[in-house]
C-alpha cells in the first residue's frame, strides 16, 4: 500500500483543514477501514483519497503534489500518516490537535 502525492484543503484563511491523496494504482487504502469506518474520509472517483478533519466544508486545494509518507500501517488497515509543515502553502490547522493516547488496535 502507497499514497504517492497529495494535496491541501484550505479553508478561507489559509488554514489546513484536509488533504486529497492521489492513490498510487494499488486500491487496498480506499478498501480498507481507513475509507469504510472514517466518517470524513472518502474516495472520490476511485482514485483520489479525501480526508476532512473539520466540519467546515468550505476549501479550496491548494494543487502543491507534495509526497506523504505513511508513517505506519498494519494488516488491520489502520494507518497513520506523516504530514510535513509546507512554509507558504497553509498558515494554521483549521482543526484542534488532541491530547489522548492512541487507541488500541481493533482485532
């Protein structure tokens, strides 16, 4: 499984409130859990990947094709993903960081 480039949601004050990644030929994230159990995250005619972390649904992409790396996935298709801070492309999260722990892993 691979997310090749991607994209930022900004909202109208530049603020980060989503990302759009091109899925890389291989399917297995837009059939995994990460798409089917995720309220705000879908796969838009089969090949682009959208995640919305705010309920404002009010963006623009910002088109920059940056590469996201996975920072980890497992066979339970969980995954996280590392995102860069991108000077100039957005100026703030438009959503609030949380301070819980991970959740456990669901068998």
């Amino acid at each position: 499984m691979e997310l090749s480039t991607g994209d930022h949601f900004l909202n109208a004050r530049r603020e980060l409130v989503g990302f759009s990644f091109l899925l890389a030929g291989d399917t297995e994230v837009g059939q995994g859990r990460l798409v089917k159990e995720c309220s705000n995250v879908e796969v838009e005619s089969g090949s682009w990947l959208k995640i919305i972390l705010t309920d404002d649904r009010s963006y623009n992409n910002d088109c920059c094709q940056l590469i996201f790396p996975i920072a980890y996935s497992d066979d339970q298709s969980d995954h996280i993903l590392l995102v860069d801070e991108c000077p100039g492309c957005w100026n703030a999260l438009g959503f609030r960081l949380t301070s819980d722990s991970l959740p456990e892993t669901v068998s």
